[in-house]
C-alpha cells in the first residue's frame, strides 16, 4: 500500500478522482437537487433595454410666451410574459377592473367594431365587416368563413379566438376582448417583447394599485411619459396644428428616423413643420427585469435629448385681436341686411404681415378648431366624437386653413397689379386718361360700370387716371387697361408678385391658387382665349383664384418697393440652452419695378383711404396715421343663392410701411364691408407696446405641469 502511494501518478489519479466526484456531485445539486428553483431565479434576471420618452419640443409666440408645452403623466402598457390563454384573460380582466373603478378609460378599438347591448357591428356595412374579419393583422378569416351576425361573431371571438371562460358574463368578457384586442392587432410587436398602450394618462391612484398589485398582473407595467399641453392654442390654432398618434403610413416612412408604433407626431401646422426639431431624442435604460417586466436592477442609462423650442413670429396679442374681429365682424355682415345681402356671411381669413421682412405678425382662419381635443384622453368618447365631427365637417370645415389653403377670386383687389402691369409695360402712363362712359364692349361682349343706369343709360366715372380709377375702383377703366396690355403681360407681373403660386411658407398644405391665363384656360375649361376673357381677369375675375397669403405677400411686396419676401412663421429654433439652431432666413426676390410705377400705384391705393370718392375712406380717415388700401367684391357665380365674397388689403403706414393686412369673409358681400377687420389690426399692431427682442422662453429643464 505504501509502495502505491508512493508513486506520484497514482496520487494524482486519486485527486483527479476526487475532483471529479465534487464536479458531478455539484452538477447534480444544480441541475437535479435545486435545478427548477436555479432555472426559475435565471428567468427572472432578463436583460431589457427600455426606451426613456424624450420631452417634446416646447412651442412659444413673439414675445416667449408660451403655446404648446409639456405635463408629466402616466401611462399603463402590458408585455409578453409567457402566460397561457386563462392566465392572461385573468391578468387582463384584472386590469381592467382597476381602471373602470378609478375611471380610467382605456383600450376601446374594438368598440369601432363590435358593440354590445345589443350586440351590433357598430354601423359597419357589409363591406367593412368582410374587411375588418379579411384582415391579416387580426382574425385572418377567409372571405367564405365570415361572420356576419355580430352575437355569433361575439361567440367566436369568446370561445374560439381568446378562450374566456364559461364563469365570465358577457360583459366582463367583453371587457377582456377590449384589452385581449389590442394585443392582437400588434401581436408581432407583442411577441417581440415591445409594450402594447392599454391605457394612457391615467391617475396616480391607478398607478398605485397596479403596482402594489404587480405579483397578479404579470405584464402589466406603468411608465412616466411626457403628455403634450396647449395654452390659448385656439387663438392659433391653424397655425399651430396638432400633435396625435403617428399613422401606419407615417410610420413606414418614419421608423428609419427612429420612429414606432407609441409615439406622437405633428400631424398640422407648426407641430408638423418642425417635428424632426420639436422630437428630441428618446434616450435607454439598459436594466433587469423579471417575467413580469418589472425592473430588478439597472445597469446603464443613456438620457433622453428633449427636443429644441420653437419660436413663432406670431403675435399672440395681434392673433387675439384678427381673430375676435374677424368671427365678430362676419356675424355683424350677417345680420345688416341690405342689397345683395343674403345673410350668409359665415366664414374668412386674415393674414398681417412684416413688410420688411416677411414674417407673419398675425394668420387666423375662421370657423377654427382647439388643438388641445388631440391631446385629451384618446379613449374618451364624447372628445372622439367631437375630433370626429370636426374631421367630417364640410359645411363649416373648421380644420381647413382658409389663410393658406382657401382659393378666392380676387375682384377689385386685383386692380393695383393691372396698374402695375400698364405701367411697366409702357401702356399708359400716370397722368393719362382713360374715359369711362358706363360701358365698353371687347371681344363683343358688353361691360358694364357700378355707376351706370342700364334704364336711364346714365351714370358713369368719365375722364379717369390710374390714381383716380384705382381710388373709385372702376371695372371700365380696368377692362380697357388690361385689354390694352394683353393677358400675357397681365400674366407676367402678377407671376412676378407670386400670385398663382405657393409662396414657400414654413407651414404644410399650402395651395398654389390659379392665375388666368390662356395656358390655364385650355387645361380648366380646354377652350381657347378670348378677348374679353382679358377684360374679366382685369377686374380680378375669371379663373383668378388666390389665397388670403398670396394676396398679404403681393400687397407686401408693392408696399415694400419691389421685394417678394418668403413668408415664415417659425422665427427661430432654440437648444435648452438658448443656443439658436436655426433662424428664419429673410429671403426674397426683388421685381424689378421702377418708382414711378410703384409711387403712381400707391397714390391711387391711398385715395382709396382718404379721397372723397374713394371706397374705403370713412373706415380710416381718422387714424393718426395714413393708411394705402384696396377693396374688393368677387363674384362666385353663385351670386342667386348666396352673397359675394369681400376682400380687403392695405399696407401701413402709407409713408413708410411697416405692416401689410389682407382679408377675406366668405359671403361678405361687400370689399368695404372688410375694412373694419384691417383696422382693428392696425389699430392693435400700432398701438401695441414694443417688445425687447432678446425676449427668449426660459432655458434649462424642462417645468412639467399637470
């Protein structure tokens, strides 16, 4: 024996032995002894990267007061988390017990579908019911195998599809399918471990519960989330627009910027401009979590990047001011009654501009809508239906921005460009005379002036210049003139104004408007040109179409000596730390007109203000300053049933013109009728104290309110 341990080979098999017996004894502890409680304490150290929300870009006026900011909330998702079919109806049904008895109001697609008491598929036809089972996202049903009576289809999706047990009712089921729904239409996201929202902005007692309760609601978690704020956001609410959940279509082409199926976007207006800016940057956590997906323990954090802050060249207090004129005065147009006043007035737009550089001090467009329904409970019914009736409005069409996207003859108002285009092209010169003696026939048809009696073959302006004609807005004058100077050239320089075309605004959905021409003739009505189609587009008729922008820009652009400003709403964009991002260029084209042309024009648009016979001039003869204007009166070719719309533009003050204003009521019978609008724009613009420009929103963290 001790000859065997001496020989060091036969110690080391010994060891090797013994070692290997501690091996296998271990292995069998592990795996055998304590293997279920080992295999379950590793499943419930999972590594997740969640995302952290990044703060929304805040949104402020001139002068840094604020329009669109930010609130903290909360928000209750529901994660795979290997439950079988019973186990996560009871999870789900749970839950939603929790949130009916706290008044939450959460995942509700399936209600746009099915309804119960009585069973119904919510007003859907024949079609959307095929669609909706058809659908690949969802039940997949073949076109034979549909279900069309909804107390079958209830049945089917109970027992078949989300296999809820006999012991629940038919209502407490139902509320299982609601949330069970939900899941199914994002199934893949679902399995791959991505939240699915059941409830959003729900209260802190409702967080509480679920989370003392979180050993039943596996799944089941809570999330603090940023929740978008409006302030006064009606004043500006075709300019803001409004923020809602992104579209699949979006998504598809978003999700390589880091977009997914959770988040908010801009969907209109500034919100939608400047979402790459307002967005921010999401940050992670990198933690461990259970099965249930409740952190254990955090490993690293990347923080979230809150977006950059917008700042608008809109006036609140100006915004203020156009809107309550506007909605006021229309409602007084349609209780004045009167000749060719049908009492129809209902709609309009108002757009103020810097004449000298393009920024938009004021654009309000009316009826108008309140952002902050797109931001409310999105499982409230009342507010759905309310974003809904806005949506499906075509009478009133209170989501549509007539200051960018309505389209409006713009009879007289056309005039100075008439002028303009005389002038330059050596047609006729200031001080020449064109005589109106009531009527005129070109091209064989005969124009007739306001002033003239067809019974008594009286009344007439007679002997006019451009300043005179312009002052008295005589359609005679204006058809001779243009006729003179041919479409082409009349085409040319209101071109050159920007009439006609987008001007490049900063916000989405602009219209181009339509210039008469002979090229948009033949494409509208596939006709030739005529000559008296000539003396119809020279008093702002035919197929001339523009909206209340082109209409502030071209007036801008007279006032201004020549300069065609690209119009911007967003002044700057600021960091949390003030640093400026980006800053509104001040671009423009200069048109080259000679100062005997613009001098000549604006004489006649200042006699409309301020001579005896000028159109507007009991509205601002007692202003201390002096203001250039021009009415206007397009007829629809509706004019049996309904009024004439009204127009107004004016620049201000005559001398040295800072401000231009244009204004259109949509059945407001008379361009006169309008002026009061202007000047209660002018009047606030003037009389307004100046702010310091160095006025900026407050930098730094972000000040949440709930």
């Amino acid at each position: 024996m001790k000859d065997f341990f001496k020989d060091r080979y036969n110690i080391l098999m010994i060891l090797f032995l013994l070692l290997g017996c501690l091996i296998v004894s271990r292995l069998f502890d592990i795996q055998i002894i304590h293997g279920a409680e080992y295999f379950s304490n590793s499943q419930k150290r999972l590594l997740k990267t969640k995302e952290i929300p990044a703060t929304r870009g805040r949104i402020f006026d001139s002068n840094g007061i604020p329009i669109a900011v930010n609130r903290q909330g909360y928000n209750c998702s529901i994660l795979s988390s290997g439950l079988k079919q019973a186990e996560l109806n009871s999870v789900v049904f749970q839950l939603a017990q929790i949130l009916e008895k706290n008044g939450e109001r959460y995942a509700s697609t399936l209600s746009k579908y099915l309804a119960m008491n009585p069973f119904s598929f919510a007003g859907l036809s024949i079609q959307d019911t095929l669609n909706w089972q058809k659908d690949k996202n969802t039940f997949s049903i073949a076109a034979k195998d549909v279900i069309y009576d909804p107390g079958q289809f209830f049945t089917f999706l109970r027992e078949k599809k989300f296999n809820i047990d006999k012991s629940y009712s038919d209502e407490d089921a139902y509320k299982i399918m609601r949330i069970r729904y939900e899941i199914l239409k994002n199934q893949w996201y679902f399995d791959s471990g991505t939240p699915i929202l059941i409830a959003d902005d729900i209260s802190d007692k409702s967080v509480a519960e679920i989370e003392e309760r979180h050993s039943d609601l596996k799944g089941v978690i809570t999330s603090v989330v940023p929740y978008r704020k409006y302030i006064d956001a009606s004043l500006v609410s075709h300019v803001l627009g409004y923020v809602g959940p992104i579209k699949q279509e979006q998504l598809t082409s978003l999700q390589s910027a880091g977009y997914n199926m959770n988040d908010i976007i801009g969907q209109s207006g500034v919100e939608q401009a400047a979402e790459m800016y307002l967005k921010g940057t999401p940050g992670e956590r990198h933690v461990e979590v259970d099965t249930e997906g409740r952190e254990t323990a955090q490993i690293s954090e990347i923080p979230s990047k809150p977006g950059d802050d917008v700042i608008l060249t809109i006036d609140l207090n100006l915004q203020k001011v156009a809107l309550d004129s506007l909605q006021r005065n229309i409602e007084k147009i349609s209780t004045m009654g009167g000749k060719n006043n049908l009492g129809d007035a209902n709609a309009g737009a108002v757009v103020a501009l810097d004449v000298k550089t393009g920024a938009v001090l004021a654009m309000v467009s009316y009826p108008y809508y309140d952002p902050a329904l797109f931001v409310a409970d999105k499982n409230d019914k009342a507010v759905q239906q309310k974003i809904s009736d806005l949506l499906n409005d075509t009478k009133a069409s209170p989501m549509f921005n007539r200051a960018i996207q309505g389209k409006y003859a713009p009879g007289s108002t056309f005039k100075p460009i008439v002028a303009i285009a005389g002038l330059q092209e050596g047609v006729i010169s200031p001080n020449d005379i064109i005589r109106d003696n009531g009527y005129v026939n070109i091209g064989g048809k005969d124009f007739y002036c306001l002033e003239y009696n067809r019974v008594t073959k009286t009344g007439a302006h007679g002997n006019l210049t451009i300043e005179r004609a312009l002052a008295t807005s005589c359609n005679v004058f204006f058809e001779i003139l243009g006729y003179r100077t041919t479409i082409d050239s009349l085409d040319k320089w209101a071109d050159l104004f920007g009439l006609g075309r987008k001007t490049g605004i900063d916000i989405p959905n602009e219209s181009a408007g339509v210039l008469a021409s002979k090229a948009n003739k033949k494409k509208i009505h596939n006709d030739d040109w005529r000559p008296a189609d000539t003396a119809q587009t020279s008093i702002g008729q035919f197929d001339n179409a523009f909206t209340p922008l082109q209409l502030a820009c071209y007036v801008s652009t007279l006032a201004n000596g020549g300069k065609r400003f690209v119009p911007y709403i967003i002044k700057r964009i600021i960091d949390r730390n003030g640093n400026i991002i980006q800053e509104a260029p001040g671009t423009f084209q200069q048109i080259p007109l000679t100062a005997s042309t613009i001098n000549t024009v604006k004489k006649g648009m200042i006699a409309v203000t301020n001579s005896e016979d000028g159109t507007a001039v009991n509205m601002f003869r007692d202003l201390p300053f002096k203001v250039a204007g021009k009415t206007g009166t397009a007829e629809t070719g509706f004019e049996a049933n309904q009024s004439s719309n009204a127009l107004f533009v004016c620049y201000a003050p005559a001398d040295d013109p800072q401000i231009a204003v244009a204004v259109v009521v949509e059945k407001g019978v008379w361009g006169a009728y309008t002026a009061p609008i202007a000047r209660d724009v002018l009047t606030a613009y003037f009389n307004q104290q100046k702010t310091d420009e160095s006025i900026l929103p407050a930098t730094g963290a972000e000040v949440f309110t709930k």
